[in-house]
C-alpha cells in the first residue's frame, strides 16, 4: 500500500517537473516556489528519484541491458503477424514491434530473440520470465490484464471477429447458420465469443473444433461445415488461398472486439512505459511523416516541435523512459514508422492484404491515436 | 527311395508369368473377383497420388525451405559446421564398417548405398546448393573404409575411442564456444530447429534413458526395498501420465518453481522431459527382458564365484538386452517420432517447422506437400534405425540361439 503512495508522490513530483520545464501555469502560488527549486536540483541529481522507486520497477531493463539482448514472445504460424521466411528470419508486424523495442533499447534492431510461444503457454512464459514482452497477436481482455499477471500496453492492430461461409448458401446473416455447424479453433477467444454471440442470439449451432488454424480451415475447405469463424485478419488471409477465392464471402457482422497488442508482466512500471511509448511513437512517426527514409532530414530539420522532442532534438524524454535520448529516432531509422512495419507485413503488396481500416490513424478515420510526446 | 544324402534341394519353379497368376490371383472364381477389385482399387489411389506428386504438387514450398526444414533457424553462415561433423561421421562410418563388417557382403553392400546416397542428392536439385560437401561426405566414407581396412586391435581402439569423442566434438561445433567474432560463435538453442532438433531429442533420448532405464529395471527387481519402492513409484508415476503433460510440466511448470533469475535452456528441458518419460517405459522392456533369463544362469554364475556386479554385468544383462532389441528398437523409433510433440510446446522440430511454413504468405494452404515431405523424412529415418537393427540382431544371433 505504501508503495503505491510513494509512486503516487513521485508521479506528481515528475509531473510538476514537466509542467514547470514546459513553462505552463501553475495553480497555487505556493506550490511554484517548490517547483523551481526542483527545477535547480534536475541537472545536479540527474535521474535520481526524490522517493525510492517500487520494487521491480526498472528491473526488467535492467536485466535486459544486462542480457545484452531483448526476449520477444512471439507466434510462428500467423501469416502477417509472426512467422519465419525461407531465409528463416522472423517477420511479420507482431514480430517488428518487437525489433522496434530493441531498437529503443539498444540502438540495435536485432539485438532481439525471438522465442515462438503457443497460446497455452504464452502467458506462463512471461510471468516466469522466459519472455521480457509478449507480442503474439493476443487479445487485450479484462481477465488477461489482472489475473494472467500482464499489462498489455497498447493496441498495434484492431481486429475482430468474422465469419466466412461460402457464397450461393443464401447466408447473409448469423441466423441463416441455424442447425449448421460452423469450424473454431479450440481454446481460443474466438470460440467463446462463438458461443456468447449465438446464445445472446438464441441460434443453435453445432462447433466442430479443431486443434490449430490449419485444420479448421482444412475443415472448412473440405465442406465439414458449413461457416467458419476466426478474426477477421485471419479470414482475409485464408480465403486468398481457398481454392476460389471468390466462391466465400465474409459476412458484413462482427462478433467481438479484438485489440492485439503487446504485453509486459505486472510489477515493472518503466518497462511497462517503454513498451507502450515503442508503439506511441511508430504511431507518431506516421502522422508526422517522419519515415526510415527521410529521418535524418527530419532530425536535422524538424517540421514541428514536437517532432524535435520524438527525435531526441530537444527535452530528454528518453531519458525519462530509461533510454538513451534518440531511442524513437533508432525505432524509426532503423523499423520504421507503424505505416512502413504494417505495409511490410500486411500492406497491398503483400499476399495477406488487410485493408487498413480501423488501423488507421485518427486523423483518417481510424483508432490510431497516440498521446502527445512532450 | 534315395538316400538322406540324395535329396536335392527343393525345384526353383520359375512359372511363366501368366501360369503365376494363373496359380496365385485367378485360381477360383472369388479370389479372381478380389483380384480385379485390388487391382481396380491400387490403379485408382495410385493413379490420383501419382498424378497429384508429379502434376499438382508444388514442391517449390520444399525446394525453398528445405534448409529450415533440416537445419531450423541455424545461422547459414554457420551451416559448414554441421557438414564437418558430418564429414567425421562419415570417416567414423566407413572405418567402423571395415572394421566390425569384417569386409564382409553386407557391410559391403550397406557402405556402397550409404556412398551412392550422398552423390544420387548432389545430382538432384536438392542437393545442388552443397555438391561439394556431399561429395565431401562420400569420398570421407571411401577413406574411412580404406583406412580401417587392416582391423587391427589399436585401430579398433582408436575408432571405439573416436565414436566416444564424436558427439561431444558435434555438441562443441553447433553450439560454439565464441563470441559472436570469433571463429566459433555461439548459436543459441533457440536457432536450433527442423530435423537436426529432432535428431537431437531422439539421440538424446536415447543415449540418456538407456543406462537409466537399465538401472530402473534392476531397481525394481532389487531386493532393497526402498530402492524396489522408488522404481516401482518412478516408473507407474511417468507411465501413468502422457508425454505432452510431461512436456508441458517441464516448459510450464518449472520455470515457475525455480528461483527468479535463474533459467534451464528450454531445449534442455524438452530434452530431460523426454528422456525422463522415456527411461520409465525402457525401464519395463528390459525387465521383461530379465524375467526371460533362467534362474541357472544367476546360480551358475554364482558357482563361478562371481559377485552380484559381475553377474548382472557379464552373465545376465548381455543375455537380457539382446532378447530385448525388437522391444527397445520399437520404442526408440517411437520415441524419434514422439519428440514431434515438442512443436505443442513451441519448439521449432521438424513439425514445428513445418508449420512455419505454412505460415509464410507465399506458400498458404499447402498442408499436403510439407506434410507429405514430413512424413517421407519420418519414414525415411524410421526405416533406417529399423534395418540397422536388423543388421545388429542378426550379428548378434539373436532368435537363432
């Protein structure tokens, strides 16, 4: 309980540092006078904190640093999100968070190692600490948040569920599927939101489940059901290799929120902080146009402040993070902004074409949305 | 009546081959219906197979992850590591034939297809990338042969000795011993994947269940009881359980139970796993093996004077492990296929890989052409523990006496 105050306490203390260093008002005259001699003791102290961090917090960096490389758990087998090339390289935009946070970390891209995680053992992996972050297309869930023992950090792909069955069926909507009987991989959020969707709805349905993608969609090719469901991400990449793409037809309903995003353990608050900001600033760097090829320009010549302030130009915003300052222009000279590291992956030149849609940024009618860097 | 001496062997028939089918195939009415419906159903799965590997397949997915189908992720800047150890066990080979298969037809004829296999692969596509090391490995097997061909007593020792040091000097050349400059840099186990993870799970399986499970078998038959008690519990506690709990037990579970900081490389832990399972299950074939063997050959050896020791270790496990080399070959080959559980786990064997690959964007949706690639190397390794221990029960006798 203590704790918690003396994070509270220290919040507010660095809060009023970035007020005062940010030269805004401050409410009472009393407080001001405290404020500025704060403002004295920054350069001295440096990052010496006033009240003692909670344990664990900055371990996990720490460890990291000490490691010499960061541990990424990731998935195999989704194309689009996290899979080996022929070169047996990771690839894939899960996959890329994860080299984007090393480049934070280390200035080094690949100083990462990617450990392939099952959904069963995910979340094991990174409460024992196998895995320092878990980027394996996992759905952000309450549950998932408090009991499984993580924090996710932020969204990096808006997703949902759908539902795929073939044309000339006369199926249009979930309840033309009653009696039928629709393929789900087992032991996912996909099967139960199955379950809570068709019950709500009070159609009757028969599952076929089945152990991994692979059969299900196997299943589903070979007519055993009637519908299959999965994310809609998943459905799109599946259909382009059915043998006519055109004989399916995803219907126009979606069956739960899906937000993936990475995930760090409880208990480590900075490394909490890093990983969220790596996805705040691949966001940034998009809406602002800073790219991995025009970054050095950018950084010479920032359009705006804050650009300067992501690029380590003025403040020390890095520092604050526990990094060096030009950690977010390492992400993006060397990853990319989130606009290069989705294309890569799931772009119109790629065989697992997703439409951007609700990954888009705010300002282009997306979810994108990161808070601003000062 | 001739005499005994007289009789001639048996007449070779050799029928025209249409009196053959005549005799086997049409020789009534149902037997030549069963024959035009075999015949029916072989032409058709036959055709259809044949036609889909040779015209539908796309085997381009083989052809352009073949190296991370064997090697998993390992460096291909480190890839010569592997051939040289290769290279060793190919010497290794051919001096072991010259010397144990005394020159003899089999040996013979069993080094050849092991010379021809490597050369028939440079030729094919498959092997084009590494010609030369495949060349590298016959022409090592052709040395070997040559140089252990005088079989003497030292050099008997010296290959003996040279089969002990190899798989340390295989361990020492994959892992590395540098940093990332030097001329050895390590490669992680993470990097380590396809058939060579398998390979590794199996041999290590093997290799370490073998004397533990020897020693379970004799602890259950001991007659102190705490060591009765503690292989009887060991053994029903693991047979009792199936392998994917125990795998899931050893990448779940432990690392929750040892102190922070501290973690078992998790290819370590597949591998204790399996060898742990497998030893309680060899642990009954060698008893089975121990039951077969005579009470006089326990008395024997005692009138011989020969202590507790000498009489497991001369007199009763020779015996015992031979009668047991069906048994113990069937779960090896079992235990080479069951290490395809560790992919449940996330480590990236041969099935683990597999799956991979299917999850490359390029090559969606082709299940069967790398499953059936899979299973033709499952097979093909399967078949070969298989004749090598046919080879090995009959130099040993094992049936005939």
């Amino acid at each position: 309980m203590s704790r918690k105050i003396f994070s509270v306490f220290g919040l507010l203390i660095v809060a009023s540092m970035v007020l005062a260093a940010c030269g805004g008002g401050t409410p009472a005259a009393g407080t001001e006078r405290i404020v500025e001699t704060v403002i004295v003791e920054v350069p001295v102290a440096g990052d010496a904190a006033p009240l003692p961090p909670p344990a664990g917090y900055g371990a996990t960096l720490a460890a990291v640093q000490a490691r010499g490389v960061l541990i990424c758990g990731v998935n195999s087998q989704v194309p689009g999100f996290g899979y080996i090339d022929a070169d047996g390289n990771f690839s894939g935009i899960d996959v890329d968070y994860c080299r984007a946070l090393a480049a934070a970390i280390f200035g080094d891209s690949t100083k990462v190692e990617f450990r392939p995680v099952t959904a069963a053992e995910r979340f094991t992996a990174l409460q024992s600490g196998e895995i320092d972050v878990l980027s394996r297309n996992t759905t952000w869930s309450t549950v998932r948040d408090t009991e499984l023992g993580g924090n996710f950090t932020a969204t990096t792909f808006y997703d949902g569920q759908g539902m795929m069955v073939r044309a000339g069926e006369g199926i249009t909507t979930l309840a033309d599927l009653a009696g039928g009987t629709i393929c789900v991989q087992t032991g996912t959020t996909t099967e139960l939101n199955l379950a809570d969707v068709m019950a709500a709805a009070g159609i009757a349905y028969t599952p076929a489940v089945f152990e991994d993608a692979d059969s299900t969609f196997a299943a589903y090719a070979e007519e055993r059901c009637d519908a299959v469901t999965t994310d809609k991400s998943g459905l799109v990449s599946r259909r382009t290799v059915l043998e006519d793409p055109s004989a399916h037809v995803i219907l126009d309903v979606t069956m739960s929120k899906e937000p993936l995003g990475p995930m760090v353990r409880h208990g480590d608050d900075q490394w909490f902080d890093i990983a969220q900001w790596t996805v705040f600033a691949l966001i940034s760097a998009e809406e602002f146009g800073v790219t991995s090829a025009n970054v050095d320009a950018a950084k010479a010549n920032p359009s705006n402040p804050e650009v300067a302030r992501l690029l380590g130009n003025e403040g020390d915003l890095g520092l604050k993070l526990g990094l060096s300052n030009d950690w977010a222009y390492n992400i993006i000279a060397q990853v990319g902004n989130y606009e290069e590291v989705y294309n890569r992956s799931l772009g119109p030149d790629t065989p697992t074409y997703i439409p951007r849609g609700l990954n888009s940024l705010y300002t282009e009618g997306g979810l994108l949305y990161a808070p601003p860097f000062r | 009546m001739a005499a005994v001496t007289d009789i001639k062997p048996p007449l070779s028939e050799r029928p025209s081959p249409l009196g053959w089918a005549r005799k086997y195939l049409f020789n009534s009415l149902g037997n030549s219906l069963l024959t035009i419906f075999s015949i029916w159903l072989i032409y058709t799965v036959g055709i259809g197979l044949l036609r889909w590997v040779f015209t539908q397949a796309e085997w381009q997915v083989i052809a352009t992850n073949l190296r991370l189908i064997l090697l998993g992720q390992y460096p291909i800047a480190q890839v010569w590591r592997i051939w040289l150890s290769l290279l060793l066990l190919a010497f290794l080979i051919g001096n072991s034939l010259a010397i144990w298969g005394k020159a003899g037809k089999t040996a013979k004829r069993f080094g050849a297809g092991l010379v021809a296999f490597p050369l028939l692969l440079a030729l094919t596509a498959i092997g084009a990338e590494s010609r030369g090391w495949l060349v590298g490995l016959s022409a090592m097997l052709i040395l070997g042969w040559y140089l252990g061909r005088p079989a003497t007593r030292t050099l008997r020792r010296v290959v003996a000795v040279g089969w002990f040091i190899w798989p340390p000097i295989f361990l020492i050349l994959l892992r590395g011993t540098t940093p990332a400059e030097g001329v050895l840099p390590i490669v992680g186990t993470n990097l380590w994947g396809g058939l060579l993870l398998t390979f590794l799970l199996t041999v290590v399986g093997i290799v370490f269940s073998f004397p533990l499970g020897v020693f379970l078998a004799l602890g259950r038959r001991s007659e102190l009881r705490i060591v009765r008690w503690f292989s009887i519990g060991y053994i029903e506690l693991i047979r009792g359980v199936p392998l994917i709990s125990i795998l899931f037990m050893a990448q779940l579970m432990l690392p929750l139970f040892l102190p922070a900081g501290i973690t078992i490389d998790r290819v370590i832990r597949a591998m204790v796993g399996i060898t742990l399972f497998s030893a309680a299950y060899l642990a009954e074939n060698v008893r089975g093996g121990l039951q077969a063997i005579p009470k006089g050959q326990f008395e024997a050896a005692h009138a011989m004077g020969l202590n507790g020791l000498q009489t497991m270790s001369l007199i009763v496990l020779p015996q015992a492990l031979r009668l047991v080399i069906p048994i113990l070959v069937g779960q090896f080959i079992a235990l080479f296929k069951d290490t395809a559980l560790v992919a449940i786990v996330g480590l990236l064997d041969i099935v683990g890989i597999a799956k991979t690959v299917l999850a490359q964007p390029d090559f969606l949706g082709l299940q069967r052409e790398v499953y059936a690639f899979v299973s033709l190397l499952y097979w093909v390794f399967s078949y070969a523990m298989s004749y090598v221990a046919q080879r090995l029960e009959i130099s040993l006798g094992v049936g005939q006496r």
